[in-house]
C-alpha cells in the first residue's frame, strides 16, 4: 500500500511538472525558426517580475509578426530551478543560463543561431519598448555577424560567465 503511494505521488508530481511546463516556451514565429530568444528570468517572490510579466505579455502579443522564442525561466524554488535547467538544454541557452541563474526580473535577448547575448529588457520598459527591443534584436541577428552583436546595453546585468 506503501508504494501505491509513493507511486501516485511521483506520478502526479510529473504530471504537474509537464503541465506547466506547456506555458515556459512560446515562440512566436509563424513561419521558420526564431531568430531570437527570449529568456524571462523570473521567481514567484520577484517584486520586479510582478511588473515586468503583464508588460512582456502585451508585447509579444503585440509583436506576433517578430520571429521570437520566449523562454520563461523560473527560479521559485528547487523544482523549478531544475525545470530550468532542462529548460536551457532544450532549447540551448546553455550558456545564458549559466550567465543569469538565480537573477530574476529580467528579459535577455540571445541570438538563436549562436546563442549570443544582444540586449536586455526589464521592468521599465513599456510594451511598445519591449516591441521594439525584440525588432531591433532580429535585425541585429541579420545584419551583424556571430561575435558583435551584444549593444552593450546598461540593462544587461554582468554575466557571471563574462571574461
């Protein structure tokens, strides 16, 4: 009986952990591949997340036409930061990951083809600003080559990851 219990458990646990899962990746791209990705950092206790997410919400609806990839990376708790771990090998942002976890309020922008840094929003970006970072973002990704696209933005916190 003992085990039926466990086992129910860690079925649920799974089932929940994949249920919420459907809403960390949204991409944006109606056809071909995102150019750019995304990454929310976020935490449940994040005063600045409560601001930033309603606002990153209108702007990706707003800029349905942009070929973006919007990763949510949450770091509540154990769980989720395991979640987001997965999340990074996914989807290859790796190295953003490794740059960023445990930072929350903060939207990186990351080239999907190399996985380099552009530039960064927060909560004091309006929709429309944050329209606009994603657009610039893409155009970045089309005209600049690998290796000098980071705008070298004040936003972008220092990467833990940065030489």
């Amino acid at each position: 009986m003992r085990l039926r219990s466990v086992l129910f458990v860690l079925i649920a646990a799974f089932a929940t952990a994949n249920a919420s899962s459907a809403t960390d990746v949204v991409v944006q791209a109606s056809a071909g591949q995102p150019e750019v990705r995304a990454v929310l950092f976020r935490a449940d206790w994040c005063a600045n997340c409560r601001v930033l997410e309603p606002v990153l919400e209108r702007a990706q609806s707003k800029a349905k036409h942009i070929p973006v990839q919007h990763i949510k990376l949450d770091f509540t708790n154990a769980q989720t930061w395991d979640h987001a771990i997965e999340l990074a090998l996914d989807h290859d942002i790796v190295s953003t990951y490794n740059g960023y976890a445990g930072t929350t309020g903060l939207v990186v922008l990351v080239a999907a083809d190399t996985g380099e840094r552009i530039d960064c929003v927060n909560r004091l970006f309006t929709a429309d600003a944050m329209v606009a970072a994603f657009d610039k973002a893409v155009k970045r990704t089309r005209t600049s080559p690998p290796g000098s696209r980071d705008v070298g933005s004040a936003i972008c916190p220092p990467s833990r990851m940065a030489p």
